[in-house]
C-alpha cells in the first residue's frame, strides 16, 4: 500500500519526443524556418538572373556593332565617321527635328512622319483588299489554283520596277511611291491568310454543314478565330516590307521623306546624317514590329505568342 501510494507512475516516453517536435518547429533554425527565411534571398538571386539575361546578351550586341563600327572607321582613314562623331551629329540632328526651311530642308522628324503617312496609306489600302482576297482564296480551291500562279510570278518583283508603272498611270510622285507600298505588302498578307484558311480542321466545316450555317457565319464564327494567327503573321511581314520599300520609293520619287533625307544627304556628302538615317529607319521598324506584336499577343492564341 505505502509503494503503491508514494511511487509515481512512470512517466511516457511519448512526452519528451513530443516537446522535441513542438520545439524544433517553433525554433528558426529549423528546415521549415529555415526555407521560409531562404525564399526571399532565392527569388532575389532569380529576379537578378534573369534581369541580367535579359539586358546582357543585348548590350553585349551593341557593343560589338559599337567595336566593329570603330574599327571600320578607324581602317578607312575616317572617311566612315566613327561613333563618337555620329553621336555628337545625332544630338544636334535631334535637338531640333521639326524645324523647316523650306520643301527640301525639313527636319528629320518631319521626314519620319511623311514616311509613315506613306506607309500607313499603302499598308492599309493592302489590308482591305489582301486579307479578304486571302480569305477567298484560301476558301475555294478553284480560286487558289486560279490565283497561285499569278501569286508565285508577281511576289518576287522588286519593288524599283513597280514604281515606274505607278508614275506612269499615276503621273505623281506621292501616289506612285503608295502603290508600290501597296503591291509590294498585299502578298504576305494574302497567302498566309489563305495558308490559315486551308490550314483549319476539316472538323469544323463538316459541323458548319451540318448546323447549314451560311458563308458569313462559316467566315466570322469558323474560319476568323482559326485564321487570326495566320493573318497576323501577314500583317507583320507586309508592315516591314512596306517600310522596306518606301525608303527605297523615296529615293527615286524625291519629295519628302527619310529616303529622300538620305538621298539629300548623300548628294551633300554628310556621311554622318545618313549614318544617322540607318540608325532612325531601324527604330522605326523595330517599333513597329513591337507593336505589332503586342497587338498579336493581345488575342491569347499560343501561335501568335511563341
């Protein structure tokens, strides 16, 4: 009885472990303590990868053209002005760009937007005829064996020899220098439309025939959505050939305009304004390029996002 009284029971040895987990859990410098402070160093540590993925390989490239720019410079005796000169010309070229002197002395932005009416206009008249016609074609196999050889003989004709027929029944240098935007952009435009049309799942017409839905409904609720990628892509191509082509137009038409700028500039014998130009006409297109990639990705498709 007396033992039985004063001996306590023996203790678990549950207990002891248990305190261990609940004080190793509650400690910082556990495992789970441990990731939940190491997290913000790791995101931190991949934002600043990535950040620098993202801008070095870039800035290396300009560096090189920078290196090779000077080099060329320096091999032929100045005669190419190097990156130091250019620069200090572009900050005096861009201090005033807007200014005007005359029909054939305006600045360079003057030139870049005249350019960009030009392109706009030519572009889009191209838009409103390819994109359908693409449409069309691609629709009906009569029709795109009807118009893929005219396609196939007129898309590599460089667009110097269509200025001259747009001179010709235009009797304008404005207007000739438009329809060579424009014959020179609605090609990429109609056949990848026509590409996207023919590209979309037998499936989806057979359930148009079927529900009997009219050409309209086969076009805006089927063949549209399907297309949209396709005819993306053609409106990115045209964009840039048509900004290709006006430089070249502007060249030969006069006027106003960067190719006449560097045409102008040539004729001065200020190497460095065309320099200048090349620099100019490069933004321009990667602007463009980028907006309209914005644009593409906009829609969600994951073809026109890759």
């Amino acid at each position: 009885m007396v033992s039985a009284v004063f001996h306590a029971p023996p203790e678990p040895v549950v207990a002891p472990i248990t305190m261990k987990k609940v004080a190793a859990s509650a400690h910082p410098a556990s495992a789970g303590g441990q990731k939940h402070l190491e997290k913000p160093g790791r995101d931190w540590a991949a934002l600043s990868r990535g950040f620098w993925l993202a801008v070095l390989p870039p800035l290396c490239g300009l560096g090189l053209l920078v290196a090779v720019w000077a080099a060329v410079s320096a091999t032929t005796g100045g005669s190419i002005p190097g990156p130091r000169e250019t620069w200090a010309q572009a900050v005096e070229v861009f201090s005033n760009p807007f200014y005007r002197n005359g029909p054939n002395d305006q600045g360079v932005g003057w030139n870049v937007l005249m350019s960009l009416q030009r392109v706009a206009i030519g572009f889009g008249l191209a838009a409103l005829v390819g994109i359908p016609a693409g449409f069309v074609i691609g629709r009906f196999n009569f029709l795109s064996r009807m118009f893929n050889p005219l396609i196939s003989l007129l898309r590599p004709v460089s667009p110097l020899a269509w200025l001259p027929i747009g001179l010709l029944v235009f009797k304008g240098a404005n207007p000739a220098a438009i329809w060579t935007i424009f014959i020179c952009s609605i090609w990429p435009m109609v056949i990848n439309t026509a590409v996207g049309v023919q590209r979309v799942p037998q499936d989806y017409m057979n359930v148009a025939r079927v529900l009997n839905l009219s050409e309209w409904k086969i076009a805006t609720k089927i063949l549209f959505p399907a297309v949209l990628p396709y005819m993306l892509t053609g409106v990115r191509l045209a964009v840039g050939t048509a900004w290709l082509v006006i430089v070249a137009a502007e060249m030969l038409t006069g006027g106003v305009g960067i190719g006449f700028w560097v045409w102008d500039e040539w004729n001065n014998l200020n190497v460095k304004n065309i320099l200048i130009a090349i620099f100019v006409i490069g933004i321009v297109g990667l602007v463009l390029e980028y907006a309209l990639v914005k644009l593409a990705t906009a829609f969600t498709f994951e073809e026109v996002k890759s």
